[in-house]
C-alpha cells in the first residue's frame, strides 16, 4: 500500500525563491536633476552676480581724447538663501521577530531595503512633484491640455508636432543660460512612445536614420540640440493610497508632464537650475550600510531599542538629515504641462494621473 502524500511531505515555504516587488534605484531622478549641495549650516544666504549688468551693451568710442570711455562694474543681486527642513523616517528591527523569521525572509536586509526606497520616495515626490512640477516655482512653462490638438497622443491632429516645439525650448534656454544645453528631458514611458507614435515625428525620425521602426533617442536629441543623453524616461513610481485606503493607487512622478531643463553640478560661478541643499548636522553614531545602487547625502543611523518599544529589545534605523529643494535659476528650465492626456485611463491606466 503506497503512502500518502501528504504523510510523506508537510508543506514549508521555500528557502531559495520568494516574491518581492524591487525597483531599479536608478529610476529615482530627484539628485540628477536638482543635484545634491552638502551644506554645514540649516541655512545660509546665496550671493548672485546681476545678468543683466554683465550684458548691457557699452559705447567702445572714446570720444574726443578719451572724453567718453564706458567704465564697467559688477553689480550684485539682492540675496537668494535655503532654509533646510528637518526629515526623518526609520524602521525597528526586533531581535525577537527576527529571532522567529524564516531565512527567506531576510528580516534585517527586507527592513533596510523598505526604509531606504520609503527615502526615495519621498525625494522623488518631493523634488519632481511638489516643486519642479510646481508652475509657481517653474515659471516657464505651458499646459497642452488648453489646446487639445497639440497634444501628443492626439494622433489625428496636424499641430501634434513635438520636435519643433522642443527645438524651441531648448534653443530658449541655451539663450538664457549662456550657452548652457538642456542635459535632462524627462518624461514618463508612456509620453515618450506617444511623441515617437507622433507623425510628424516619424517624418522627421526618419530622416536621421532607418534602422528602427520608431525614431531614437540621439536622433530626436540631434534634431532638437540638447545635450545627447538627455531624454531621460522616468519610471520609478509609489503608491498614493494610503494603508487605511486599502486599495494601492500607484502613480509616476512626472504624470503626463515633460521636464526640460539644464542642470549643473554646485561651483563658485553656477547658472544651472539649483540644487537639493542637504544639512547632515548632528547625524553621528552608528552606521548601516547602504543597499547598492542608493545616492542619498545621509547616511543610515542605527541604535539600540533597550525594550521601549520591543518586548527584549531590538535596533532602530533612521534616515535623517535636512532638506531644501531650492530653484536658483529658473530661466534653466521649462516645463509642459499635460503633453499627453493623463486622464485617458483606457490606454495609461491610473499612471498618470495626480
């Protein structure tokens, strides 16, 4: 008589397979395009030399005997500062919950990976949403969704035709910044298919190369002069609802907009767009390491949990540190509000709205 199966086998979970979501660290754009100003004060004034002082146009002609020579001078611009905000998030790992958690679970690494995306996130949001999508912080900008036509999932209309118009965004912002060529383009996956979907598009694509069935990236770059790399597609996205709602809600940073802009590293004669000024003041201790692939200004602090909030004790670790976006420059960028329709739930799904 043969044994049963279930006599000959109690079912446990795996130890070599486990099903985690992970998201290319890569994907977060917040520190590429407002790069990162390490700073030993919460706050600080910023000086700026005048633009227009430096450009105005003086007489050469000395004048009789030199009666009329044009005497220059620098003129300064009133003040910009940064005020860093405070920021913080942590996670607790508990020596007796990771006493019980099978292997493939990983509770130590799976704790520090959440804590350092919940980061991310958070500057991602912050950063790309909340003050480059901003059109009281970015003053440049227009919005498509006045003017259906233009938009570039509008497949049938004649002024869907986005090559001239971004050749002229950039060639306004290389005018405005001294030279300075747009280095980042971003957008979402979804809005970069509809402009290479675009006809208009493909008339020109195809003028610079036949080996792909839709126009590249360096083609579009070539035809548009930026700088080659700068169409950069943003794919990192986060959850809206919140844990009480249930239902997840996930969304993309940069909706259906597009972010033109030309962003510099921090120097002593800067005219980029700005930068994430970052106060580490006070961080000291214990240090985690970070998970690969992670640009963060602050490091991971670890330290004991003596049974305030554990029954036999455990290890917090904070993220902490302080914050300011700060746009210093904001001829140096140029943003499209609504390219594509975002509300078009049929072909987007919910990616794309706010």
């Amino acid at each position: 008589m043969s044994q049963l199966s279930s006599v000959l086998h109690v079912n446990v979970p795996l130890t070599d397979l486990a099903v985690a979501y992970r998201q290319d660290m890569s994907t977060f754009l917040w520190d590429q395009l407002l790069p990162i100003k390490m700073t030993d004060k919460r706050s600080n004034l910023i000086r700026g030399v005048n633009k227009a002082n430096l450009l105005r146009r003086h007489e050469l002609r000395a004048g009789n005997r030199g009666s009329a020579i044009s005497r220059v001078r620098f003129k300064m611009d009133p003040n910009q500062s940064y005020n860093c905000t405070d920021i913080a998030v942590e996670c607790l790992n508990d020596d007796r919950e990771e006493a019980e958690a099978d292997d493939i679970v990983q509770y130590v690494p799976e704790n520090l990976y959440h804590l350092v995306e919940a980061f991310q996130i958070g500057m991602e949001y912050y950063v790309v949403k909340d003050v480059l999508r901003n059109t009281s912080v970015i003053t440049g900008y227009e919005d498509l969704s006045l003017t259906p036509s233009r938009q570039y999932d509008n497949q049938g209309s004649p002024d869907n035709n986005p090559i001239p118009h971004w050749r002229q965004i950039c060639t306004k912002i290389k005018l405005q910044t001294g030279g300075g060529m747009v280095n980042k383009i971003v957008m979402s996956q979804f809005t970069w298919q509809k402009v290479q979907e675009a006809l208009n598009t493909l008339a020109l694509g195809r003028l610079e190369s036949y080996n792909s069935a839709y126009p590249l990236e360096r083609n579009i770059e070539n035809l548009i002069g930026c700088a080659p790399g700068a169409i950069t597609i943003s794919n990192a996205i986060y959850n809206k609802a919140t844990e009480d709602d249930g239902t997840p809600a996930y969304r993309t940073f940069i909706g259906p907009d597009i972010l033109f802009s030309y962003s510099t590293p921090p120097t002593t004669r800067a005219y980029g767009l700005g930068y994430v000024f970052a106060f580490a003041g006070g961080s000291s201790g214990p240090i985690a390491q970070l998970p690969e692939g992670v640009r963060s200004p602050f490091a991971v602090l670890s330290a004991p949990d003596l049974m305030q909030e554990t029954l036999t004790g455990g290890t917090k670790m904070r993220i902490v540190g302080g914050v300011d976006a700060n746009i210093l420059n904001a001829e140096a960028a140029y943003l499209v509000k609504n390219a594509i329709n975002g509300n078009d739930t049929a072909s987007y799904g919910d990616f794309l709205k706010d």
